[in-house]
C-alpha cells in the first residue's frame, strides 16, 4: 500500500472512548485537526451514550458491528483484542487504522511509527495498519533518535516507572480507591503494618504510596514483564537494529502517580559525545523541552 495522501479536512472515526480515547479527542480539537466529520465507537456499554466534542454532540456507535466506510483515518484506543479481531476488517472498509495497542506492533507489515523519529516507514504500509508504541518505548526512542542520529547506539539499560493511567480507567479506578483508603491510615504507613492494605485487582500489588518493582505481567516463562519486552523488541523495530546490535535491559516499575511516566536511562554509544554535545543537541530537539540549571530549552 502506498503512503496514504488524504483530502483534508478528513474524516476519522475514534474506536474506544475512555482514558486515551477521549483525550486523543481533545488533543485532536486543541491543535486544529483539519477534520470534517468525526465519529465514535465504542461497546455495547456505551453506545447510544452522546458525547460532546467541541461544539458537536456525537452519539456513540457499537464498535464491533458498524460500518467504518466513508472514513479516512481510524484512531484505535480500545484494547488488543478488539485490534486484533476487527482492524483488517475496519482497513478493509477504506480507512487507514491507527492502533494504540500492542496488537500489530511486532507484526513485520506493520509499521510502528513515531512521526519524530521513522516517518518515513509511512511509504511501507502493507496492510493499511500503523501500530503506536507504548508509552515508554515512545518516551526513551525520542529522546534516544537524537543522540542515535549523532553517536550511534550501542546498548541501553533503562528503568521505567509508570503511571496507574496506563492500566486505563480501571487501573486508575482502583489507585484512587486505595488512596482514600490508606491516606487515612497514617500511623498504620509510618509502622509498616501493611494486613489491613486494600487487596488490589488491576495491579499485582498495592499502588497507593508505593512503587511496585513490576508492571506488566510475566508470561510464557519470560523473565521480563509483558511491560519490559514491549520496551526491548519496540525500541529495536523503530532502530531497526537486532537484539545483537542492540543490547537492552529494562526495569519497569509502577508508581504512585496518575499521569505521567518517567525514565532513567543509561544509554553506551559508538562514537564519543560529552554531555554538553548531548545537551546542545537534545535543547533544539523536536517534541523535547530539555530541564537544567538554566531553565526550560524549547
């Protein structure tokens, strides 16, 4: 499939409408997407709900049975069971699905785009998918791209510590709970008198007040959470390096925060670059604001 050169304004379609959904929504309106019409879909839990977007009222539509023809771009937040079961289906109808979840990220006719750092992976659209990194890997490969552009990458050993948003609306759900719960219950925190902890559901241990040294779940005998292997094979697809040209060691963590992730990483390069380099390079950077002693480099 050729590089998809759209009418504009265009017409899109959003596919789930909770955390990540309704604020792809609002991002959409807040910096002028020359969009026309817009649609929503989303479960039988939701839909026939009605939506205000802007100035338009939106009704919600049954995401597994509607008719996406007529659209020009799909944005998918729903999770990897619904992209995996309906996405060649929704493509096949005319538009071209853009995919939040891990469904097609390691698939080798998908691309997995970050508009910063491989743009031109666009022109290899095979099955009119393009797959979104996870937010760490998205985070780590945009600042690494320019560094990589300078010096070459060599290794990385990373440490993430994210967010209870990135379990959606039942992970952040359950974080608040807990946090009502235990910010009462101080004397029981300062004395480590952890039985009486709300017992968590979403997450495999407790989040309120704490950092949990996992996120993501161990699967297939790995000794890495679905959560670090994400990290490891979706930063050497977007490199387009090997596991041997690029050897990665990940550590994520969940933290006690709502929104926003964070990283520490240590990153080896071929060729020599000081941190002044890193910093001049890294301060007129696109989509990075760059904290030091001197303030915010834009």
């Amino acid at each position: 499939m050729e590089a998809v050169a759209r009418k504009e304004p265009v017409d899109i379609g959003i596919v789930g409408y909770q955390l990540v959904g309704s604020k792809l929504g609002e991002i959409l309106l807040d910096r002028g997407f020359p969009f026309d019409a817009m649609r929503i879909f989303a479960s039988e839990r939701s839909a026939g709900q009605t939506v205000e977007l802007g100035d338009r009222e939106v009704t919600i539509e049954l995401a597994s049975e509607a008719d996406y023809s007529g659209l020009d771009i799909v944005f998918n937040a729903a999770p990897a069971e619904f992209s995996k079961e309906h996405a060649e289906r929704i493509q096949q109808q005319g538009p071209l699905f853009i995919d939040s979840s891990s469904a097609w990220r390691q698939d080798p006719r998908v691309p997995l785009l970050i508009p910063e750092v491989n743009p031109g992976v666009v022109d290899t659209i095979e099955l009119g998918i393009v797959a979104k990194p996870n937010c760490t890997t998205t985070l780590g490969a945009l600042v690494l791209h320019y560094l990589h552009q300078e010096a070459g990458l060599k290794s990385i050993t990373a440490s993430s510590y994210q967010s209870t948003s990135g379990q959606g609306r039942r992970g952040v759900d359950e974080h608040s709970d807990q946090l009502r719960q235990m910010i009462k219950r101080e004397h029981e925190l300062l004395h480590g008198q952890a039985n009486r902890y709300p017992q968590p559901r979403v997450f495999p241990t407790i989040t309120a007040l704490n950092v949990a040294p996992m996120a993501g779940t161990f699967e297939d005998g790995s000794d890495h959470t679905t959560e670090e292997l994400k990290f490891k094979n979706e930063m050497r697809k977007i490199f387009g390096l090997t596991r041997k040209d690029l050897p990665i060691d990940v550590t994520c963590a969940r933290s006690s925060v709502v929104n926003g992730h964070s990283l520490s990483i240590h990153a080896e390069f071929e060729s020599e670059i000081t941190a002044a380099r890193a910093h001049e390079i890294l301060a007129r950077a696109e989509g990075i604001e760059l904290h030091g002693q001197d303030g915010v480099s834009r």
